[in-house]
C-alpha cells in the first residue's frame, strides 16, 4: 500500500508517511490522515495492518480516513512491495568463516 503508520492517541492507525508513487500516494490518501476503516470494518491500528496484509496484490480496498475533522474514503489498488526481502538465518555445518560472516551481520562480537 505504501504508508508507514503510527498509533494515534485513540489506538487508531495515523499515517507518518506515504511512499511517493506507491498506491496510497495515487489513491489521494495523505501524512497525518487517521484510518477508521478498511472495507466499511472499523480498525484499530493492529486490526489495519492485519486487514491489508490479509489481501493479496490487485485488490482493492476501500480506506475510509478521518482528515481535519472531515471523513473521507479512499479506493487503494494494492501492489506487490517492490522491494526485496532478505532473511538472515544460520546454516548447518556453516564453516568457520561462515559463521563469523553470519556473527557480524548480527553484531555478534567473539
């Protein structure tokens, strides 16, 4: 979707920023807008990020934001992320220098 969100005062998700020419930025949806309601489901802000997360790419959902005492709603055609994922994880009979590697990454000092 493209938004980093925070908790506003009444647990509801507030949004912080809004990645330019991500789906939220094309919807309209704008820093500091509060988010009610996914798909006509109220949402706290827990509730928000699972309700996204819970549709795929190519869905689109309904936003509804409450912005400068006003609400408003949103249509947001959600994309895939377009940037990558790195899991860090150890591996079996990692070799020395393997493992130092791994140690470093995670700021493991030995």
């Amino acid at each position: 979707m493209g938004v980093d969100t925070t908790k506003h005062d009444d647990g509801r998700a507030k949004i912080r920023n809004i990645t330019p020419g991500s789906p939220a930025e094309s919807a309209g949806l704008d820093r500091d807008d509060i988010i009610y309601a996914v798909d006509s489901r109220a949402v706290d802000s827990d509730a928000f990020a699972k309700e996204i997360t819970a549709h795929k790419p190519g869905d689109t959902v309904r936003v509804t934001v409450l912005r400068l005492g006003e609400f408003k709603d949103f249509s947001v055609a959600l994309k895939a992320n377009p940037n990558p994922t790195y899991t860090l994880k150890p591996m079996e009979h990692a070799t020395d220098q393997q493992k130092a590697i791994y140690n470093s990454w995670l700021g493991i000092k030995q």
